[in-house]
C-alpha cells in the first residue's frame, strides 16, 4: 500500500447541527415517555398499552439521546474517502471501511423520501457478520434484504449536501 497524500483525502465532518436537533428531538420523546408512563389513565382506553408506549420510547430514544451524545464529542470524520476506499463513520450503524477493490456498484436509492448511497459489495455477509453488535448486524442484514446491499451511506448527519457527497465519491472511482 503506497503512503497517502493528505491531499487526496477528503475527509467530511458530522454536522454537529443535525445531532443537535436529534438530541432535541429525542428528549422530547424521552419526556413524551416519561409523560405517558406517569399518566397513563389520562387516556380513555387502555393504560396498560399507554404505558408500554411510553416505556418504549424512555428506552429507544434514551438510548439514541446517549448515541447522539457520544457522537457530538466523536472527534474523527464522518465519512472518508481516500485511494484505498471509503470509511463511514456517520451514524450508529455504519460499517466503517469498505476498501474500493470490494466495491462493484454504486447508485441512488430512496428509504422514505431520503436519498441514500447503495454501495454493493463482493461479500455482504461478510459485512453483515463484521458489525460490532448483533442490532448492527440485524440492521446490516435487513438492508441487504430489501435493497441488495448491507452498505447505505447517508449525507442527513454529514457537512456535506447529498449530491456533494455522491460526487466525491463517483469522481473517486467514476468507472462503478
């Protein structure tokens, strides 16, 4: 492997104001939650329901408060791309490196209105099984299923607009 020049690395920030408005967000589900907990006969029909819902969001959205945290203190670049490949960083399930050599196909796809990068891979199991955890390795596998790779790369948590980023990759690597 030749050693980089520092130029031919981008490298794009997270957009500390993106996590922001999620961490916002996510507390007022917290509080939601807590809301519902607390009062769960304030609602006509079924308490016992209302105050699982409101478990449910304490805890998915207590714990994307404390990913979204970690992250507005995560000093290391959102996304990279560089001579050896691209490495995303941008949110709780990204798969980190994808060197270029594993990459066949790059092209845009729509997840509910959001434009995101499918990158097929040689081997997506292999990704699948790298994923840190098994809730990454479930979402890994779920993308696989419904859109033929395990690899999606989204600008929504990125300084960088959508077609910016899909450029900088295509230039890259304009033959995909």
């Amino acid at each position: 492997m030749k050693p980089h020049n520092p130029l031919d690395i981008i490298e794009i920030p997270l957009s500390k104001t993106s996590m922001a408005l999620g961490l916002a967000a996510s507390a007022v589900f917290v509080a939601a939650g807590i809301w519902f907990v607390n009062h769960p006969n304030q609602f006509h029909r079924a308490p016992l329901i209302i105050t699982i819902i409101g478990i449910a969001a304490i805890v998915a959205f207590g714990v994307a408060a404390l990913y979204i945290v970690n992250k507005l203190f995560d000093t290391r670049p959102g996304f990279i791309i560089d001579d050896d490949g691209i490495t995303d960083n941008s949110n709780a399930f990204a798969v980190g490196f994808v060197p270029w050599e594993d990459v066949q196909k790059i092209e845009v796809a729509y997840i509910q209105r959001q434009k995101i990068i499918k990158i097929y891979v040689k081997d997506p199991d292999g990704y699948i099984r790298r994923q840190p955890n098994a809730l990454s390795r479930r979402m890994a596998s779920i993308s696989y299923r419904i859109h033929g790779s395990p690899v999606a790369v989204s600008a929504q948590a990125l300084q960088s607009s959508f077609d910016d980023l899909y450029k900088l990759i295509t230039e890259r690597r304009p033959n995909l």
